[in-house]
C-alpha cells in the first residue's frame, strides 16, 4: 500500500507503523493467522508460518485512530 490513506473519522493523514508484539525471545511484528486459534502444548498456539501475513497498522496523528492491513505476501 504506497497510496496516501487519510483517517476515516478526522480525514487527516495516516502515517505507517507497525504493532510489537513481545514474545519469550524479544520483540516481533505481529502477524495475521487464518482461522480459528488451537492450542499446542509446547508453543501455546498451533500456527503454520507459510499461512501468515505479517500485520501494518496505520495511526492518525490527530485523533488516534488506528487501522490495521495483513496484505498477502
């Protein structure tokens, strides 16, 4: 997405970021999984990475707003 997105309830621009998601090891982009989440005994949820996307998230810099894409790869 390289288009200028603007906010939906303020119309100002939105600038690009991203959501850290803290894990056991550090910090990582999050990432978008298709369906519904299943437990794993070992990892805490099953996931298969070839099936995620990782996750952008715009904020508007006025109001807060935040809006979140997972384009495909």
């Amino acid at each position: 997405m390289s288009d200028t997105i603007t906010c939906l309830r303020c119309h100002t621009p939105m600038e690009r970021g991203f959501i850290a998601d803290t894990t056991y090891g550090g910090t990582v982009q999050e990432k978008w999984v298709p369906g519904a989440p299943q437990t794993s005994i070992w990892r805490g949820l099953k996931i298969d990475s070839s099936q995620t996307c990782p996750v952008f998230t715009l904020r508007c810099p006025k109001c807060g707003y935040l809006e979140s894409y997972a384009p495909p790869a």
